[in-house]
C-alpha cells in the first residue's frame, strides 16, 4: 500500500509522462491486461490513456487492474487518464521502487 507521500511522487513523475497504453472500443481485454502487466513489469509506472470510443470508466480500469495484476496500485485518475504502479519482480528493473523506498 502507498503512502500519500509515495503517491505524491509518482504523480510528479507521471505529470510529464505521455500515456504508454491505450484503451479503445474493445475494452478490457485480457490481451489489454498482458500488455498492461508486460509493460509495467519493465517501467514499474505507466499511464494509461481511456480513448472517446471507450465505455469503460477510469475508475472502473483502475479497479479491474488491480484485481487482475497483483500488487499493481492506481496512484491517480485524471479525466480519461490512468497512472498505474507496480514494483517491478526483476531487481534490474527496480528504478522507481527504490526512490520511493527512501520516502
């Protein structure tokens, strides 16, 4: 669980982020949910981006994600946008963890 002081910096990283991920008509799929989890296994943060042709709501991405991915934690919705975490399982990989770790 994250605190609102880890939450804070990750917004300040997700501020200047352009979304890595779109979700369109099809909706949540599980190919949706792979590529969310491949991607975030790698960078650890991304922002997902819920396009006019959606008719999920971010709440309800952000919700069906953390279900579907263990560990994976919603650190803002703004509008259509998404800025999910999840510490990575490859120490390699582990760039932001470690800075919120010192938080």
């Amino acid at each position: 669980m994250l605190t609102g002081k880890q939450k804070r910096y990750l917004r300040s990283l997700g501020m200047t982020m352009k979304p890595l991920i779109n979700l369109g008509k099809n909706g949540l799929t599980p190919t949706f949910v792979s590529g969310v989890a491949d991607a975030i296994e790698s960078r650890e943060l991304i922002k997902i981006s819920l396009l006019q042709a959606s008719e999920e709501t971010p709440k309800t991405v952000g919700a069906y994600l953390s279900q579907e991915i263990p560990g994976l934690e919603v650190a803002q919705t703004i509008g259509r946008t998404v800025l999910v975490y999840k510490q990575a399982n490859d120490r390699d990989n582990r760039r932001i963890s470690n800075e919120i770790a010192k938080l």
